[in-house]
C-alpha cells in the first residue's frame, strides 16, 4: 500500500471529505489533500505528524509509507536520468 492510498483509506474510513481532512490539518485548500492522494506527493514530516493525528494514524507507520514512496520516486528518477545519459552516449 502506498502512503497516498492510505491517506485516502483512513479518510475514508472517517468519512472525510478532502474538505474536512484539509481543515483538519489546518491547510486553507483541499487540494493539497487531492496533491497527496492523487498525484502520491509525500508532505513534509511536521505535515505527516499532523495528518496522523487527526486521522488517528500511527505516525510510524505513515512515515514508513512515505519512506518507501520517495524512495521508489527517486530510484525512478535516478533511472529515468540514465536512460536519458545513455541514450545521448
């Protein structure tokens, strides 16, 4: 499970709005929710304390999901830039 699926999944599970998690959070607009959820970005940490708390998250577990995420992102990117190197070669 990725950290943005659990996102949702606790959302969800509080039936949540991107509204009410986004005000939960203290975040002006949803679509921050909606960056996170949909597009995968990981939040800054003092962000992932916050989304735990009021999702009633253990704050390990999401931290461990964002770990894993980013560092599947930036081994794609990693990936992608060689490939694009190797190709010029």
């Amino acid at each position: 499970m990725s950290f943005a699926q659990r996102i949702r999944e606790l959302r969800k599970a509080k039936s949540w709005s991107v509204y009410d998690l986004a005000s939960a959070i203290g975040v002006k607009s949803p679509g921050y929710v909606s960056k996170i959820e949909a597009r995968g970005e990981i939040p800054s940490p003092e962000m992932i304390i916050r989304l735990a708390q009021a999702l009633g998250a253990e704050v390990r577990e999401l931290f461990d999901l964002a770990k894993k995420d980013k560092g599947q992102q930036l081994t794609h990117t990693i990936n992608k830039k060689y490939d694009e190197g190797y190709a010029l070669y």
